[in-house]
C-alpha cells in the first residue's frame, strides 16, 4: 500500500501533468505551488526540486517566486498557528510586551516553528478584533484584551 507521503507526491504529479500541455506551463506555477502547500502545509525543498524538473523551469526562479510572495511557507509549519496582531490598536495597548512573552514562553523569533513542531509564531496586522487589544489569534480563535500572565496561561491549555 502506498504511503501518505508517495500519495501526495502522485496527487501533485497528476496536477502538474493536467497543465503540462498548456502553451505556457509556467504562468501555472503559483497554482503548483498553492497545490503543493495544501498538501505539505510548506514548500518542502525536494518537492521543489521536482517541481523545477517536471516543469522545467530552475529551481532558483520557482524560489524567486515563492518567497515573493509572502503567503507561501517556506518551512515546515507546527500543529497550532499563532498569530500576534502587531497592528496599531494592539501595538499601543502593548502588543509588543505579549509578544516578548510569546518569544520568551515558546523559545523561537517570529517565523519559526518550535522543536516539538506544536506552534509557529508569526505576526499579523489589525484581525478586525481592535476593541479588544491586545490580540492574537491561535489557529482560528481570537484571544484578547491580553497580559502576558494571560497568554501564558492560554499557552499552558494547547500544550496539555
Ligand atoms: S490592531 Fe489588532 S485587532 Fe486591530
């Protein structure tokens, strides 16, 4: 039986082979690289490889590309996505106080992912929630009017 890693791999091939006949194989590259995130939650190196080899476009462009635009990741992600609001309601009700407690409490700087893979720290502008500054956002859910007692102890839940 395949595994979930090969299965993957032949979903993404399917899809490059439906564009492959196009006249511009490469204005379908964003669509490949959106593919490729839905499957692997980043854009791991060696499937870039293959990508760069299938659609025969190099390597160094596809990552041009790819860190051009800012909604692809580029490393792995962890089990729960954190969100810090560092827009201007929460930064000046001391947005930058929970987020030191975040760096602090999980040990990473913004746009890393932890060693046990359970959270990623990355920084987000205004999430509509201003009226409870400071916020951030786990995943889905929004926490708010934040302390850094308090976002430790939110923390303290995902982790149990
Ligand atoms: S500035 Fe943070 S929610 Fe609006």
């Amino acid at each position: 039986m395949e595994n979930v890693q090969d299965q993957k791999l032949d979903k993404l091939k399917q899809y490059m082979e439906s564009v492959k006949g196009e006249e511009h194989p490469e204005s379908y590259l964003i669509a490949i690289l959106h593919r490729v995130q839905e499957l692997y939650g980043y854009l791991p190196q060696e499937i870039m490889d293959q990508v760069a080899s299938a659609m025969s476009i190099p390597t160094a462009h596809i990552w041009g590309v790819a860190t051009f635009y800012h909604y692809f990741n580029l490393t792995p992600r962890g089990k729960h996505v954190i969100s810090i609001c560092l827009g201007t309601a929460c930064y000046v009700k001391g947005a930058d106080k929970i987020l030191n407690t975040l760096k602090d409490y999980l040990k990473v700087n913004i746009g890393e992912t932890t060693a046990d893979n359970m959270f990623t720290l990355q920084e987000t502008r205004c999430l509509g929630a201003c009226g409870l500054a400071p916020v951030m956002m786990i995943d889905e859910k929004i926490y708010g009017e934040l302390t850094p007692e308090k976002t430790r102890q939110i923390l303290d839940k995902y982790k149990t």
